[in-house]
C-alpha cells in the first residue's frame, strides 16, 4: 500500500523541489520507503509501505529502458498468475512485488491491461517515447486518486494534500459541492469541495497527452451478459464460492494481517472463511460502546471465542476521544466528512496498526446484498404516499416534537427521517435519507443555496422504480465517497493497508445479477448472505437485527467536545466565511446546548468542515464555480 502523486510541466516551469514537498505530504501512506522520478516534462513520486516483498519493490520503478515509469498505490491478488503470463511473453522479473507486474502489464498490454487487474489500485504511468501519462483507478473505488488541471497541465495525487502543496492551486471552496456535502454528508464524485480538483471515478483511467486529457470507463458491473442464477440454491454455491476464493487472496501478505470485527454477519463472515485459510490464530480487532444500547460486545466476543482469534478490543469514550484527536482526525481526512462514524474507524485503525499492518474488513455487503434499513423504508414509503399529504405533514411535526424531547437517538429519530422522506420522490428520498441537512434547512442556513450536482446524481437513477436502482446508487456514490473513502484515509492515516474483501470485482458483478428477491424478502435484509451463512455462524448472529452505530456525538457536543465546537464555530469565524447564516447556526448551537434538540450529527458535519477550511485555509464567501472544465464519465 503507498501513496502517489506528480504532476506534468509542460507550461510552468520545472520546479524540482515541488514533488518532494508532495511525497512528504502523504508519507503517512507509506513510511517505508519515498521516492521520486523527473523527467523534463512530468515529476512522479510515491510513498510505500512494504507488504508484498519487503525487500524489493521500491518506487518510482521503470523500465529497463527508462521509457516507462510507473508509480503505484494497492494490492493486486492475480500478481502471480499474471506474472507467469507476462514471463511468457518473454518478460523478465527483478522483483516479486506486484508494482513490477504492473508496470510490465502496461508494457506489455498498455490501457488494455487495466481489465485484467485484479485488487485495489490507483496508479499512473508515464510513457517517455509517447509523452503520455495514464492515471488509473479500480473498479469500486477503493482507492482514492484525484487530479486538478491548470492550463495544460495536470496535477495528481492519492490525497488533496499532494495537490495543495502547489501554489497555483487556488484552495476556494465549491459552493456546489457545499450543498452536497450538507445534504448527503459527503460529496459525490467526481466533485470535491475544493474547487477544481475532481476525483477520477472508479473503473476510469485518464490519459494526458501535451496538454489535452481524456476520460474513459473500462468497467461497470451491471454486465448484459453476465450468467443469472438458476435459483436461490445455485446462487448461495456460487457465492460461497467467489467469497472463499477472494477472502484467501486477501489474506495473501508478507506481513501480519488481521480482521476488522463487528459483531455482525459482514465482518463475521469474513471471519469464517478466514479462519478457513489459515493454520495460526488471527488476530481480530473491534471497538466498543460499553453502556451503549448499540454495543456489540456480546456478539463479536462469541465470534472471537469460536474462532478462538488473539482478539484485541478498545472501549470508545469520552476518555479516548479528546479534542485533539478529533482535530488530528480532521486533518487526516483530507476532505471533510460528516459522517461521525469516521471516529470509531481512526481508533480502530490506530489499535490495529500495533498489531498488524492489513486488516480485512466487511465492507460493501450491504450495498451489493441489500442490508440497508432504507431499502426496507423506501418499500414502505411507497404505501405511506398513498396517504393524503395533509396527514403526512402533521404526523412529521408531531414526531419532531417528540424527537426535540427526548435525549436518545432511537426510533423517534428514525421515524422523523422516514417521515420525511414521504414528503420527497422515490429518488431523493433515498439519497437523502443518510444525510443531516434538509433542503429546507439548508436553504434556510446557506448564504449561496445550489442544489445543481444533486439534481444531477437524481438524473443518474433510472426512471423505473425498484430496490436494485437504489443499490446501484450507493454502490456508485455512497460506497465510494463516504465509507471508503473514510476507511482510506483514517487507516492510511495510521500506515495500515485495509482490504474489504466482498469488493472483489468477481463478487460485484455476480451481485448485478441478483433478483431483488435475492436480497431482500419481507423484512429480512441481505436474504442470500443469510442463505450461505445459515450453518456456518451462531443464530445469534444472524437472528441480530441491523442497528448501525448511534456515535454519541450528541452527547460529546455537549460534554468533553464542546469548547473544540464553541471555538471553531464561533460567529467571527463563521460570519467571515460568507457560507452559512450566523443566526440560524447559532440557534442550532444553542437549541442543542439547551437539550430542546439533538442537533449533534448537524453541527458534527459543521465542526469537520470548519476544521478543514482552518487547517488548509480555504478561501471562502463567494460564489466560486469550478475553474476548469473537465472530461468525466457518468455512473
């Protein structure tokens, strides 16, 4: 796993310090080893943390001939196989990285080689003889890459930070992107809330060439001729299967790997067909609410004494999450995220990084199988429309008040969102159930309201109206720009390389073939999975209903985080932001200070984003549009 970044000069002039200053941005990505290669037309670097040959395999690494050079961030789980095809072709190896297979994949096949990786990856390759550079990203997403173009040229790197690090780089804030991150708790690719610099999509590469670029997509899983099922039987064998092999993939490392564990069916899964692969105990890691209603402690304490794993636990409160992690944390992030959830996973990851240096996780199960409870409300929202408007609207005010009385977050808070959602279409609902911000919140709070990127992820959905258009959204969006992108950065932040083995791109496109049947039937969520694990885990675990984690951020606001929130949203600060109204975000302050209303996950996202435009001062209080036009591919 390693970080990368470069950038072409074909207009600035050559500054050879400046990819140092870039590499040294990222070197939490890969504290092994840093490198750098120039040429007259593009600067490439890249941090590397040593997992697969730990003695070889530096970067940037290139070409005999020095005409190919090639600076690389992931894993790819074919490496072998795909080496003895390359040695056929008459390619000799000097290492036994898959950088190396990489590298003369690209020789070998050019663009074309892109499709037969395998893994997790972001890379780019400069061809000398062509003038060409390539950036490429996989499949899902799972690992970050973003550019920003100036002129004729183009900058890149694995976070915002590499790119920051250049001056021509205006840091303003997108307005557009603003509006989504308050609506969505992210922002949706290939926007960033930094004007001008996107995210190169997943299953995309871009190519430069002397100044012009363009954008091309290699892969999208829905494939029309992709083999259906026979029957709920046929598709739990051929599940288990595709699991069992990627899972012993992802286990492959020259270093010590563990597993993320949850207490639910996702991770426990993992977890079963790790423990099939393996001779020695794992080592198991998990976070703890104590006290919670939401603790999972029972659950992932049975799975770790039945695969009798070397298990380490930390307890998540008021004592561990300080100010000055949360700060720390900001940083980290790169680019604000309100959802809370990124806190357990910091400290996940530091605890982990003790012990290990790759953690499988449980990530995109619930995406690709249908494990969200809002599937289940966008079915019921659909009879509750049938119900007069009027009665919508009153029954919304009433679970308000009600949700402004209780100090807990429960079903009143899930009751008010579903209510909500019913005065929405199908299609916004669904995308802003995981969100904060109303549109009419956020019409009433910011001073420049633009809602423009959202009607256009609106216009991605297709028209026809069914569960499997709602998880291709959150495969597309919600997958790839909040949670893994919150696992990236605060693992990465941490040096620890984290593998979520169900997005093997095997399992995604076998996924795309599911009926929505498959997936959910009545009340239960992820039917199949349940299918395939019925005699393999404790009923206990499969009985347990999904809950999520309810982070107490209501409760830190309040308590031990409040002077970190009273000083970063003060009102001068704010006021001179020109973005939001003092007044309203004051009341909102105050109303949650007071306990009239749990306004904790609102100014959660207000404090992440307040500590970002602080640390990277970013300018802000005016209306700023993307300053380059760029080539993106729709979803």
């Amino acid at each position: 796993m390693c970080g990368i970044a470069g950038y072409t000069h074909a207009e600035k002039d050559f500054l050879p310090e400046r990819i140092h200053q870039a590499v040294a941005s990222i070197v939490h990505r890969g504290p092994d080893q840093q490198g750098v290669w120039q040429s007259p037309t593009v600067s490439l670097g890249a941090t590397r943390l040593r997992v697969i040959d730990t003695v070889a395999g530096a970067q940037p690494i290139s070409s005999n001939d020095n005409d190919y050079t090639l600076v690389f961030n992931g894993e790819i789980y074919n490496h072998v196989e795909l080496r003895k095809e390359l040695i056929g072709h008459g390619h000799q190896f000097k290492t036994s990285c898959d950088t190396e297979v990489v590298l003369r994949a690209f020789m070998q096949w050019d663009t074309a080689c892109i499709e037969k990786l395998r893994g997790m990856f972001a890379f780019a390759v400069w061809c000398e003889s062509r003038q060409r550079l390539v950036l490429a990203r996989d499949r899902m997403g799972i690992k970050p890459l973003y550019y920003a173009r100036r002129g004729r040229d183009i900058y890149f790197g694995s976070e915002l930070k590499a790119i920051f690090c250049h001056p021509e780089i205006n840091r303003t804030i997108d307005l557009h992107a603003l509006d989504t991150y308050l609506g969505l708790n992210y922002v949706a690719g290939p926007q960033t809330l930094a004007a001008g610099l996107v995210k190169l999509m997943p299953g995309c590469f871009l190519t430069w060439h002397d100044g012009e670029i363009s954008t091309h997509r290699y892969w999208q899983a829905d494939l029309a001729d992709a083999v259906k099922p026979s029957s709920l039987h046929d598709a739990t064998e051929r599940l288990d299967h595709l699991l069992s092999a990627s899972i012993k993939e992802h286990l492959a490392a020259d270093v010590p790997v563990g597993i993320w564990l949850s207490g639910g069916i996702d991770s426990s899964t993992v977890l079963h067909y790790a423990s099939q692969h393996t001779t020695t105990p794992l080592k198991t890691f998990s976070i703890t609410f104590n006290g919670r209603e939401f603790d999972e402690s029972p659950y992932l304490r049975e799975m770790a004494g039945r695969y009798s794993t070397e298990h380490h636990e930390l307890d998540l409160g008021p004592s561990t999450v300080t100010p000055d992690s949360i700060t720390e944390q900001a940083y980290y992030s790169d680019e604000p995220n309100a959802d809370a959830g990124a806190v357990p996973v910091w400290h996940l990851s530091r605890m982990s990084a003790k012990e290990v240096t790759v953690a499988l996780s449980g990530e995109g199960a619930d995406e690709l199988f249908g494990g969200y409870i809002t599937y289940l409300a966008d079915k019921y929202a659909r009879r509750a429309r049938m119900v007069p408007r009027s009665l919508r609207r009153l029954s919304l005010r009433s679970a308000n008040r009600l949700r402004a009385s209780n100090k807990k977050i429960g079903l009143d808070y899930k009751l008010q969102r579903f209510l909500h959602g019913t005065l929405m279409d199908e299609r916004s609902s669904h995308i802003f159930w995981n969100g904060t911000f109303s549109q009419e919140q956020r019409s009433q709070l910011m001073v420049s309201h633009n809602s423009a990127h959202m009607l256009k992820l609106l216009a991605t959905i297709p028209a026809r109206g069914d569960l499997r258009r709602f998880m291709a959204f959150d495969q597309a969006y919600y997958l790839p720009d909040n949670l893994l992108v919150k696992v990236d950065r605060m693992s990465m932040a941490h040096s620890l390389e984290v593998r979520p083995a169900f997005l093997d791109h095997r399992i995604v496109e076998f996924a795309a073939t599911l009926p929505a049947k498959y997936c959910i039937q009545g009340r239960t969520l992820k039917l199949l999975l349940r299918k395939l694990m019925k005699d393999k885990l404790p009923h206990s675990i499969l009985a347990k209903k999904k809950q999520g984690l309810d982070i107490p951020v209501h409760d830190w606001l309040r308590g031990h985080l409040k002077p970190l929130l009273l000083d970063t949203l003060n009102r001068k600060t704010v006021e001179e932001s020109g973005l939001v109204y003092w007044p309203h975000l004051d009341s909102l302050i105050k109303l949650h200070m007071e306990r009239k209303a749990n306004y904790g996950y609102h100014l959660w996202g207000m404090l992440m984003l307040f500590l970002w435009i602080k640390q990277w001062k970013i300018q802000c209080g005016q209306d700023i549009q993307a300053l380059e036009d760029f080539s993106t591919v729709s979803v």
